[in-house]
C-alpha cells in the first residue's frame, strides 16, 4: 500500500511535540486537571513517549509527543515515530507553531514526518497484519508529496527484500523493474540466459547458470539531459554459496542478498518521482547462486567483459563476479558517477554493524556531501577506505584477479578493491550494506531495510553539480 499522510478532518487531534526540558513551560499555560493528567501518567517528554489526554468537560481530547533531549535523540534515528506507534487509534494535528513545543527545522520535520509513514510500513504479501493506530495530518509546511515518496521509495525496498527468493527470484525482480520503468516512462532492456555470452556477460551468466531462473542483467534508462549517474545493484535472489555451500545457519537469509538491488530501485524511484534533471541508468545483474552440475567451480578461471581473469577461489563470492561485468558495461557508458551497491561481504557486518552504511569513494568531497546528508536524513553511512596496498591480496598466481582471498584479511575492503577494478576511470562509489533489520526499532521493523539511499539523494545536488 503506499504511505500515505491522512486527509485533514475536523475531529483530528492536536498533537504536541514537546522536548523534556520544556514540558515544565509548556505545563504551566495548561489548566490543572491537564498538569495532574500528565503527573499521573509520568509523561516527562523523554524521546519518543506518547500520552493521549481525553476531552474532559469544555477540552477537546489533545495528545503529547516526547521530543526528549538532544543526546537521547542521538540513540535513536526517528523520535515522533517512536511515540507514533504508542498512540491510540485516531487521526493527529502536529502543532507547530504553538509556544513551548519543540521547534524543528525544515530537514528535522521532514524527516521525523517520514518516520511517522515509515512507521506505518506493514509486510502483508503472506498473512495481513493490524495497521498502525495513529495517522497523521501533514502540516502544513511540509512537501508532503516529497517525503511519500520517500516512504515510498523505502516500502519498495522492504517488500522486494523481505519476498523470499521462491517469490522473487530473477524473473520476478525482473518484472518488477518493468513495472516501475512503465509507471515512471523509463526504458528497459534485458538480457537473459544465453545471450549474455552473446553480448559478452560471462561472469552474469557463469554465477547464475546452475539455477533453475535464467540468470538476465536488467538495464533501465530514464532521463534525456544533465549529467549520467549509472545506479548498479546486487541482484542475487538467493545466495546459496554455490557448491562452496553455505552452512544453514548463514544461508537462512540469504533471500536478501538481492538488497542492493532494492536500494538502487528505492533510490531510482526517488530520483524518478522527483524528476530530477538527470540521466539516469540502473544495471541489475540478476541471478541466483545455486547448486547443480552446471554449476562454476572452485578452482575454475572466468573470463570477464573487460577481458581481465578471474580465478575462483571461493563460489560463494560471487557478489562482485556480476558486479564485475555491468560494473565495465556501466563505465562503457561514460557516466559522471556510478554508484553501486551490494549485500557484498560478511566482512562489513562484522566491522559496521547492521545499522551503518559502509561506503567508498576515492573523492574526498563526495564522501563530505554525502555525509553530510546522512545526519539530517537519519540514514547513517560510514566512509571505508580503498586501501591500495590491499591491491596485491586480490592477485592469485595464475589469473589476473582472485575473487575470494584466502586469508580473510579486510574482507569487505579487497571486495571494493576487485570492484574497483572494473569500473574503470568512472567516479566510483559502492556501498556494501547489510541490507536487514535485525530487531525493530522506530520506524523500523524487522526486515529488509533501505541503506544509504536517502543520505545519497539528498547528497545528489552536490555529487552531479545540480
Ligand atoms: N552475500 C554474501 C555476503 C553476506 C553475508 C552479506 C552475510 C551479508 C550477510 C556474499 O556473497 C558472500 O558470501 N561473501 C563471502 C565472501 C568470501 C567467500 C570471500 C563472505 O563475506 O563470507
Ligand atoms: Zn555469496
Ligand atoms: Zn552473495
């Protein structure tokens, strides 16, 4: 269902969003069976408490909101939708404007107005589940058509991530794609099975061949002028390991490793519902790692699209082995930045955790912009380094490239140096997110979950000279 702001009504609540230290202020204007009220309840304004305060004789019903202090709200990435989800059923007037609430700039509204709708987010594709009780009045400051579609963009993520893989598989992603490029005019082109070797793919078609889906690589223009960003995403349906098999412990989530794909989708969909004055690309090599005859070997030594030899090392690091070749595809296109992003390495689960967003750049500046936005947007991102004398631990003896070095040394770090190699002289940044909720927070449920994508569309102006 799309995030939607409720239509103002007359019988909407009004709702105060207050900060600890002023509740005391903000009390005393209020007639005492209000101040006993609040007493009663131990509503002190800590971030993200929620406290409905009935009509009694000659009061409209009112509610509070907990804006908490500075350093509690630096624990948490949304405040307002922490108490969003406490609230009883009914339909809520943020007031902005009345004395003592907490006064919250144009970015912090917005933002903590998203977290309200992404609060609202419900996986239903299985088994139906309550909606969430509150709903909120968009004030009137907002652009709220410009943060639905924010939320939109991050539903879409979630759904794709949390369908398992025997529903989203490379041709489901596929016409997934086909449906966003239909409703937002883009162009798609796809190419399956054995036409990848035709159009010379051969590590798509290599890591994707076992499975019973044709591995395809879908590639979606939008936009006819301004400057060329080329979006790539990890589109691995499902990660089984290949025949260097995961143990089932590791493979369980595995439907997820399609999440760097979801985000690039979320962020195109952003960039699309803006209209931004782009060209846009987004390349999704999708496939499954799967077990059969056919199947790639350890041991065996792929060719590439941009000609350098891989030796595989390890069949369960084919993440950057389709990266690779739409990485070269990307950069054949001379764009003016590439952005890929994949559920790339334990490596950085382990380093960052699964609430950063690991990213490389060789620019300083773009990694500033980006950063910058991170903050105001709540989507933490977190810079990594290219560390160049890592350069030698992805070169095995009898090939140009390894793709898994043994070891296990700066896992998620020769993972972005091997993807560097392949996008060539683009400006290049790559994220290798996580992907996943692991225990709900505001706004937050557990499940696949958007990285990076907001905190790079509000760093776009910045990163393409808009
Ligand atoms: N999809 C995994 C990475 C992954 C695992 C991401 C768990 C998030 C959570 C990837 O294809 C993989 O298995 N990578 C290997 C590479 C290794 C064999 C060099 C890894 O990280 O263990
Ligand atoms: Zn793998
Ligand atoms: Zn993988």
């Amino acid at each position: 269902m799309a995030p939607r702001f409720a239509p103002a009504t007359e019988t909407a609540v009004s709702l105060y969003l207050i900060e600890q230290d002023q509740l005391q202020s903000w009390l005393s204007d209020q007639p005492a069976p209000l101040q006993d009220w609040v007493a009663t309840n131990d509503f002190t304004g800590g971030a993200g408490q929620a406290l409905l305060v009935p009509a009694s004789d000659g009061f409209a019903p009112i509610a509070l909101a907990g804006y908490g202090t500075a350093a509690q709200r630096m624990r948490k990435r949304f405040t307002l939708a922490g108490a969003a989800e406490k609230l009883p059923k009914g339909c809520y007037q943020l007031q902005t404007g009345s004395p003592n609430v907490a006064q919250l700039d144009a970015e912090a509204l917005s933002t903590e107005c998203l977290g309200w709708l992404l609060s609202q987010y419900r996986f239903t594709r299985y088994k139906n589940a309550a909606p969430m009780a509150a709903s909120l009045i968009a004030p009137a400051e907002l652009d709220a058509p410009a943060v639905e579609a924010l939320a939109a963009a991050e539903y879409l993520t979630r759904d794709l991530i949390n369908t398992p893989a025997a529903d989203m598989g490379p041709a489901q992603l596929e016409e997934v794609v086909q449906a966003l490029a239909a409703e937002f005019e883009a162009s798609i082109g796809v190419i399956g099975g054995a036409d990848l070797l035709e159009a010379n793919l051969p590590l798509i078609h290599t890591v994707g061949r076992a499975a019973e889906q044709t591995p395809r690589l879908i590639d979606m223009h939008w936009g006819s002028s301004g400057p060329k960003l080329t979006l790539v995403g990890k589109g691995v349906c499902f990660d089984t390991g290949g025949l260097n098999l995961k143990p089932g412990a590791s493979m369980g989530l595995m439907k997820k490793d399609m999440g760097g794909a979801a985000n690039v989708l979320g962020l195109a969909r952003m960039i699309m519902a803006a209209g931004l004055p782009i060209q846009l690309r987004v390349l999704i090599p999708a496939v499954e790692n799967s077990v059969s005859g056919n199947a790639f070997r350890p041991g065996d030594v792929l060719n590439s699209r941009k000609g350098l030899t891989v030796e595989i090392n390890n069949t369960d690091a084919e993440g950057r082995l389709v990266l690779a070749d739409a990485l070269t595809l990307a950069d054949e296109g001379e764009p003016d930045l590439v952005i890929s992003m994949a559920t790339l390495t334990g490596a950085a689960r382990v380093a960052v955790g699964p609430d950063l967003a690991p990213f490389y750049t060789d620019h300083d500046a773009d990694a500033a912009a980006l950063t910058r936005s991170a903050g105001p947007q709540a989507d933490p991102v977190w810079r990594m380094p290219f560390h160049a004398p890592y350069e030698s631990m992805i070169e095995p003896g009898i090939a140009d490239l390894d793709n898994a070095p043994s070891g296990g040394f700066a896992g998620s770090i020769t993972a972005a140096l091997f993807l560097r190699r392949f996008a060539g002289d683009s400006r290049y940044m790559h994220f290798d997110i996580y992907g996943w909720t692991p225990s709900a927070a505001p706004a937050r449920p557990k499940g696949g979950t958007g990285q990076g994508c907001r905190a790079l569309f509000a760093a776009l102006p910045a990163l393409l000279g808009l």
